[in-house]
C-alpha cells in the first residue's frame, strides 16, 4: 500500500491463570525509492493496559517510556500545537482503544513495532473471552495469531472463532487443549487472505474470540507464588436466588422515536426471562413520575401479560425528573422489604436508564447523589444504563459505584435493544448475596476488594493480595454469603507447594504473573474507587494508583507512554494514553467568526474592535460567532477543537438555538458582499440580521446594523446603534453599548450578547454585519437544538490515522463522532475575544461539507422561513 509492505504481522498471547501477556509484532519495509510514512494501528480491549511499546528501525531499537501524564503532556503538546502528524493517539469504540503511531522511513528501510499489553480476563456466562482485533489492512506474507493457555485448575473446553472467518478459512483455525493447556493458531496464506482470487483486498478484517472455561471440582481455587496470591471463587450447583428488580426508565422527550422503541423491544424480551419467583415493576419518569403498580408484583403468568401490555403502551413526555423517578423506585423496594412483601432470602436490584441529564425536581447531581446513597444504604445494587452521548456519564458512574453498582454505556446503535437485554442477562441469575472472603489479616497486606454485594451465576470472583512475610507459604480463607435456602460458609486452604507442582511447565509462565495479575487489579480497583471519591481521599487514590502504574509500567488513565522518535526519521514525540470511558460535563464553546475579516487591513480591524463593557468578569462565552457562518467548537475535555463552515445563500435564514422548554428561539439572516468578486468559488456571507424570542414572555428581539427593535406583545420600541441605553421590563433586561454591542436577557434562561462588526463605509465589497455571543447556555434545556444548540449538550470524539494531507502544513485524520467515520483537516481558526484587533489562533480539526456528520442531519434542515 503506497509502496509500504508489510510483511509479517504476528500477535502471540499467553494466558496464565487467566491473566493475559500479548504481544503483538509488525514489520514493514518501504518498497519505494523515497522516505515514506508507516503506520502502526492496533484496536486493544478496552480492560487492557499497554506495558511496553518499541520502535526498531535499521536495527535501533527506540522503546517507549511510561511517564506520570502531565509530565508527558508537555512533550506531547509541542508536537500537536505544530500540526505535526506522528504521534500515538487514542480511540474509544466499544470494545477497544486504538492506538496509532507513524514514522517516517527511508527508502528500502525497515522497521519493527512491537507492542505489549496486559489484561485480566473476567468471566462471563460461564467463559473467559479474550478479544483480538485484526485489521491489517493489506495482504501479510506472514501473518499468525498464536494462543497458549495455561490453567492448573484444567481446561473444560475451549473455542475460537472469527466474524471474518469464511468456510474456507474455518479449518486453518487450529485448536488443542488437554488437562491444563489449550493452543490456538491461526496462520492463513496470502491466497487464503484475499477476498477473491487474485485479489489486493484482505478478507481480515474483523474480531477474533477466544472463549475457554477451567474444571471446578471446589467453589474456589488459591495460588500462591512469591509472596504474593490470587483466590478465584465460582461456586457451581447453587440454587438461584429469587430477585426483586425495579425497572426506572426514562420517557423523556429526548428518548422519542428509535430510543423508546428500542427500550420497549428490550423490555419485552427480559419480560420473558423473568422467573416465576421473582417480583418486579416499573417506574417511568418525565417531568411527572409514573408507576406500573404500587407494590413490587409478582412475575406469574397473569401479571407478565399484563406487564407486557403496559410496556407496549410506554411513550415519551416531558423533561427529565431523574430524581424522582430513582428516590420512588428506592422508596418502593425498602417498603417492600420492610413489608416483607419479597422473600427474605431474595436479590434486590435497581436498573435505571435515561439518555439525559436530570432537569426536574433536584437536578444538582452531587444532591441526587447524596441523597440516593442516603436512601440505598448499601442493601443493594444500583445499576445505571447511559443511553446514547447525552448523558453525564460521570455522574451515572459515581451513583453506581456508590451504591454497590455499575454503570454502562448503551450505544445508540440498530442493537441497542441487545445492549440492554444482553446486561440485563448479566445480572439475571443472583446465585449469592453478601459475599465475603477473609483473610488473616495479621498475615495479609495491600488487599483488593473481598466484599461482594452479589455473586451471579456464570461470573468470577477474584481477589488478590500479598503476603506481609514474603517467605509464607500457605493461606486460610473464611468464605461467607447467603444463598437461596441457607447460608454458605466454609474455610479452604492452600500451601505454595500445590501450585508449584500445578506450574510445572515453565515454558507458559511470564515473569512473576500472580505479582502482575495483583497489581493490575489493584490498580483497576484503584482507579474505580477514585471516581467516587473527593479531597483527601481522592488525592491519596490517585497517588497511590500512579505509584503502581509507574513502577509496573502500566498505562492508565493516569500515565502516558511517551515514544520519541529518532531525529533523522522525524524529530517528534508520540504519546500513548488510556482513553476514560464516559463524558464530563462541561460548557461546550461554539464560536463563529467571520472570513472576511481576515483579509482586511490593520486600519479595518481597527474599526472592527469591539469591547464587553458592561459583561460580568465571571460570565463565560459560551457561544459566538461573527460573519462568515464558520464555527469553532470547543472542547476542553480534548484540549482541542472541531470547525466546520456553512456555505449558504444571501437571504437564507438559519436557525441558530431553539429551545422548546424555556421558549427561546434565535434566527440569523444572511446578507452577501455588495457584490460578487470574481476571484471568490463560494460568496461571501455574513449575519446582516437576527431575531431573538421567547414565546412564554412574548417578546421579540430585532438587531441589524443599522437598528435595534424591541416587541413586547404589541408594543415596538426602536432604537439605533448610536443609543446609550439600559431598558428593563418585566422579563427583559437590555443594555446597548454605544457603536459596540448589547446585551440581553430575556427572563431566567440565557443572556445574549450581539455585537456590532462596522466596516469602512466606502469598502468596495463588504458590509456591517453582526456577532452573537451566548452567555450561561447551562440555562437552557436539554431539548436545546440548532445549529448553535445542539453543541450546548456534551459532545466527544476520536482522532486517528493522522496522515500528510494535500497542504504539507495540514495533515488529514479520520475523526470518530456522533458514530460517524469523517475526513478532517488539521488548521487554524482566529478567537477574537481575547484580541479583537489581530485574534489569536486556535487550532482545530475542519470537519467539510458543511459539517456533515458532526452536525445533526444535514445543513439545509436549519433553513427556516423566517426571521421569527
């Protein structure tokens, strides 16, 4: 592929105790007879940490170094902020993270990456998954996944299979496994690759699985090695728990159309594997909080048909009373408890899901919270469902971790409804309540969670530790929980003997694993702990994580691998970070600025200074634009920026912001150059008027550059840009400053500010056009939408495949956002609210097209009739 071949491509994966070391090896040589780039693309699970990464180029190995983040930071930036186009960046998708890096090669030069990486595997109805994803992306002369599994416990079955694996390729899959061992390769020819005969096209090119589960002949299984331990526990054979399960779902407007019907078609299908002995019901929450019934109900054949009639009628209303929809499923689970209205031996759970963020009632999260681990008191699990981008993830995590739970993301994908049945599927079968495994603790230190709220059939429970006398050879376990008719308990023992004579076979051992395995779960439960945790106690989290990423060379959310390159090949730094699942909320900046304002003189952009005379120090811009319809969208989360342009007619109005909830609604009108110039391919165009309303307080705001109008009801009032002017009315505040700008608020909701942009009156081409500002958009609802509003809600995307584009100064990348797959553009755009003669440049990735894909359908949908 333009002249870069690569030529071997091997992953090799060795599982130890169910704890994974793979690495993957690529080499590649440059077939041309010019310095080329090559890039390294790898799609890692999402549980797993990089450990080592290394460059190899003409026989020079250059290896990554494991860094605390913000000392990697500052390398890293120095690279972004020139635009240069190597570097390791990070991707989410649901199941992976990718990471890229480039270098540049020599003609006839070679180079090797070798990347490694480690992770537990968790198990799961009854297997432990390992995923591998292979997108070579070319045809490999020598491709291979290999496989080796050692578990003393004896492997019980073991498979693998591949979404790309056609008939033909089925028998190259190899597969072994006897007593303790299991072997898999893979290794198809070139012919075998491609997708027809004689074909460039690689049929690789998907995800390959590899399922295995152990014998169990005890509940649980102890190894010790070094001083350090793991205990493995999966009791069999264990009658199932009854489970009581409250269903808090959001019907909120934002849920209408595909997502309500998705949440129907998954109820229907988890109404179908409630069990007879479990009691459930529904809660739906909009503005207003409705319930099914009362009281729990119990799952007889009777009530489920009625409970499916119920779900089939469920639809959308309102805004999003998050807080009374979870404190009433609360309040209806502790009553039945305490009515004894549920078996006393049963599961209790909680399930919500909601797509947005709370706007009815108490809408502080951190006072939800409160107040729902207040109301919870650790009796059982809280489990939150984040349907699509919307939602404040953070805050559905710390709720859920708070309470004994978790929380996941829901993809807003045509399998949505398989999302929530297959999690629902997860925590179906509650086999043991309040599980609890002990150990000496004058004999045990630094221990990982040992204290469970549920255990659930087809899962794992693994607890790991180290001994506070290294040379300590065996260990006694106490072992307690309830289950369906009485209570479990036992005490189980294991000597450092027995697991030597179980690991024999030196040959599928890496290093000290147990030691590994306990500080990558140390480090997970570290960082889990630290999501819900504030101050001190935060502090002391992070420290303590960081300390282990460092010293096990783990990259985390809290580290960064930092590759520096050879100074022949490229002179630049790559960073490797640990994407965090889930989306701060923050204010998201849009701002629009005017082309046309670029190319005018010194003497011009003078003229077109503005100042905020009469904006609070403490007021945030949080959306602007000036002219030009072109947008910059700011996301500090990223450190970086997306922009887009509108390119549309002189006269066309476009909506900007329209908020159902509050009534606000603003308009811009576009005016074009006196006339065209001939040396332009697209016509200038800028906001010559806006129209700003809120049909609660029937109010009208008109602003050109040439007047001001105010209607209230069926009273206008006038004014000129040359007016000095404070004007309150009941629901209005304005203020017009002089030949500048004004400012507006109109009732409780956002303040607008406009801005007056005035041009030499004897330009042969330009006119006065206006700018708008948004202040305090937090003030408008969830529901907020336009070309503008719909950047007030949380947005997040994916750089990867960062590549020279047509202009040398601006490489080209693939932008994941809103799942969608976009060509952007490195540049530079100019903010001027800093220096509003001369601006200050703000780089950002330039989605086309008028910013399809980025913006919700297409730009032509915010065309509107008129001004009002």
């Amino acid at each position: 592929v333009n002249g870069i071949e690569i030529y071997s491509m091997k992953i090799d994966s060795k599982v130890t105790s169910r704890f994974a070391h793979n690495v993957i090896t690529s080499r590649a040589v440059n077939r041309g007879n010019v310095h080329k780039e090559v890039f390294f693309d790898v799609e890692l699970p999402k549980t797993a940490f990089i450990t080592n990464f290394s460059m190899t180029i003409d026989g020079v190995t250059y290896p990554g170094i494991i860094k605390e983040k913000e000392v990697a930071k500052k390398q890293y930036e120095k690279a972004v902020s020139k635009g240069q186009t190597a570097g390791l960046v990070k991707a989410s998708g649901r199941k992976t993270e990718k990471f890229t890096v480039s270098v540049n090669i020599e003609a006839a030069s070679k180079v090797t990456f070798e990347l490694t990486y480690e992770e537990l595997l968790k198990r799961q109805f009854g297997k432990y998954e390992m995923f591998i994803k292979v997108k070579p992306k070319q045809l490999v002369k020598d491709f291979e996944i290999e496989v080796n599994i050692f578990e003393p416990q004896g492997i019980t079955e073991l498979e693998a299979e591949g979404t790309f694996i056609t008939n033909d390729l089925q028998n190259i899959i190899k597969k072994t496994f006897s007593e303790e061992k299991g072997h898999i390769s893979f290794k198809p020819t070139l012919d075998q690759q491609r997708t027809c005969a004689n074909c460039s096209q690689s049929v690789l090119d998907g995800d390959f699985t590899v399922r295995y589960d152990v014998k169990r002949t005890t509940p649980d299984n102890l190894q010790i090695v070094n001083g350090y331990f793991v205990h493995f526990f999966a009791p069999t054979n264990l009658p199932k728990l009854p489970k009581n399960v409250i269903f808090v779902i959001d019907i909120s407007g934002s849920m209408s159309g595909r997502e309500i019907e998705q949440t129907r078609e998954a109820l229907l299908k988890i109404l179908d594997d409630i069990k007879e002995d479990d009691f459930f019901n529904f809660i739906l929450f909009g503005s207003e909080v409705h319930t099914w019934k009362e009281t729990l109900i119990k799952a007889t054949p009777e009530n489920l048909d009625e409970a499916r009639k119920f779900v089939r009628g469920i639809d959308t209303e309102g805004m999003t009373n998050l807080y009374g929809g979870i404190m009433r499923g609360i309040d209806m689970l502790n009553a039945a408890h305490e009515g004894n209205l549920v078996p006393k031996r049963s599961a209790s759970i909680i399930i919500m899901l909601t797509d947005g963020q709370p706007n009815v009632g108490i809408s502080n999260t951190n006072d939800i919270q409160t107040h729902v681990k207040k109301a919870i008191e650790g009796k059982y699990p809280l489990y939150n469902l984040g349907f699509g981008y919307g939602v404040d993830y953070n805050f559905l995590e710390k709720m859920a971790l708070e309470n004994k739970g978790l929380a996941r993301r829901i993809y807003p994908d045509s399998d949505a409804a398989l999302q929530l049945q297959g999690f629902y599927d997860e925590v179906s079968n509650p086999m043991l309540t309040d599980v609890e495994l002990n150990y000496p603790e004058n004999e045990i230190s630094d221990l990982t969670k040992n204290s469970f709220k549920h255990f659930y059939d087809g899962s794992e429970i693994v607890v790991a530790g180290r001994f506070i006398d290294n040379n300590q050879n065996s260990l006694t376990v106490d072992v307690r929980g309830e289950g369906a008719n009485d209570a479990l308990s036992y005490t189980t023992q294991q000597d450092a003997e027995q697991t030597a004579k179980a690991f024999q076979e030196q040959e599928y051992i890496f290093g000290d694993y147990i030691e590994r395995l306990w500080a990558y779960l140390t480090i997970e439960q570290l960082l889990e702990k630290r999501i819900a945790a504030t101050g001190e106690e935060k502090e002391n989290l992070t420290a303590e994580a960081l300390d282990l990423s460092l010293k096990y060379k783990f990259v985390t959310p809290l580290t960064s691998m930092v590759v520096t390159k050879p100074e022949d090949y490229d002179n630049q730094d790559g960073i490797a970070d640990k994407p965090i699942e889930g989306i701060d909320i923050f204010t998201i900046l849009v701002y629009l600025r005017s082309q046309a304002f670029l190319w005018r003189s010194p003497k011009e952009r003078r003229l077109c200074g503005h100042s905020f005379e009469h904006i609070s120090e403490k007021s945030t811009f949080q959306t602007l634009f000036d002219g030009d319809p072109h947008f910059i969208i700011s996301v500090p989360q990223k450190e970086d920026a997306i922009c887009f342009n509108i390119n549309e007619n002189p006269g066309a109005v476009l909506n900007l912001i329209n908020d159902p909830v509050t009534g606000t609604t603003v308009n811009g009108e576009l005016i074009g150059d006196k006339r065209a110039n001939s040396d332009a391919k697209i016509q200038n165009t800028y906001f010559g008027k806006l129209g700003i309303a809120n049909k609660h307080l029937n109010l009208k705001l008109t602003v050109t550059p040439e007047k001001i109008t105010v209607q209230n009801g069926n009273e206008k009032t006038g004014f000129t840009w040359l007016d000095s002017v404070t004007l309150q009315q009941e629901g209005l505040t304005l203020i017009i400053n002089r030949k500048k700008n004004l400012v507006l608020k109109m009732g409780s909701g956002a303040s607008f500010v406009i801005v007056l942009h005035q041009v030499w009156k004897k330009h042969p081409l330009h006119q006065d056009f206006l700018g708008l500002y948004t202040l305090e958009s937090d003030k408008l609802s969830e529901q907020t939408h336009g070309l503008l509003g719909q950047f007030f809600h949380p947005i997040d995307f994916t750089i990867l495949e960062i590549h020279p584009g047509s202009d040398p100064k601006k490489p080209d990348a693939t932008m994941i956002v809103k799942n969608n797959e976009l060509t952007v553009t490195r540049g530079w755009q100019k903010d001027y609210r800093t220096d509003p003669k001369h601006g200050v440049d703000v780089p950002c990735w330039f989605v086309h097209d008028n910013g399809a894909g980025l913006i919700d359908g297409v730009h032509t949908d915010y065309i509107v009739s008129s001004l009002f």
